[in-house]
C-alpha cells in the first residue's frame, strides 16, 4: 500500500486535504484527525465542529468521534479524536476540509461533490462551498511526483 496527501491551502481561509491511498489487496483504510480542544461537537453533513476549527470530511463510510491521549511536555491529556474509515481495493480517496475560525463564529461548509481518480495519473475533482462562495479544485497528475492544482471560483 502506498499514497500520498495533498494540502491546498486556498486563499489564505482554509485547508483542503486530498488523500490518495493504493492497495493492490483488500484494505481497512484509517485517517485520524487530532483536536487540540476539549470540546468537539459533530454536526451534519460531516460537520465537526471545535471553539476555532470546522473540519468537514468527504470520502469516508464511517466517521467516528472518540476521545483521543494527546502528550506534550510529558504531560497527557484526552482530547476528541475524529476516525474517519473506508474500505476498499485498488484506488481509494479521502478528502478533508478544515476551516480555522474565531472563537464564537460558526462558519459553514460542506462538500457539493467528491471523485477520486481511476487511476493514479487521473484527476482528483472536488467541490466545495465555504464562507467564500462555491468553488471547484482540480488536481491531476502522477500522485507520487509533481501535481497541478486547478482551483475555480464558481
């Protein structure tokens, strides 16, 4: 199994994270995503939702919310950890928007649509709309050498 992530960081407001993942045989894929806050709250569409983050995830059969040890500094703490979890053969795709906010806004987003590539020189297409407007990315190319982004404001 091999793959690599894609971080778009666009128009200086949020992160999208494309995750390309190839497995000659059955897998049990696994993304797990940190929170550094105490609390986590999971909203729909895929919406979970911290004091200053909304991480929206797209791909994923199951997404499961479970308390997570967080050390540094030798200390520890149990903070909310996001599972998301699909399986799957040949080319399997996940995509994650995160969307840093101020304390006490509550932003909205959501993915309008998700494809993963047939093959690993194919296009990873994603659409979104954020507190921006609605906006596509397309990204092609060899996933383990130089990609090209295309980010479209509809």
């Amino acid at each position: 199994m091999n793959g690599n992530p894609w971080r778009i960081f666009i128009r200086a407001t949020f992160w999208l994270v494309l995750d390309l993942l190839i497995s000659d045989e059955p897998h049990a894929f696994q993304q797990w995503w940190h929170f550094g806050q105490s609390r986590v709250t999971a909203g729909r569409n895929r919406q979970y939702r911290s004091p200053n983050l909304l991480l929206v995830s797209a791909g994923a059969e199951r997404l499961r919310l479970q308390a997570g040890e967080v050390v540094n500094y030798n200390k520890k703490w149990f903070r909310p950890v996001l599972r998301a979890e699909k399986r799957g053969q040949g080319l399997v795709g996940f995509a994650t928007l995160l969307y840093p906010h101020r304390k006490g806004e509550t932003p909205r987003a959501a993915f309008r649509s998700f494809k993963t590539p047939s093959a690993p020189e194919g296009r990873f297409h994603v659409a979104v709309k954020t507190p921006l407007g609605a906006m596509t990315v397309d990204c092609s190319g060899t996933w383990n050498r130089r990609n090209t982004c295309a980010f479209v404001k509809n």
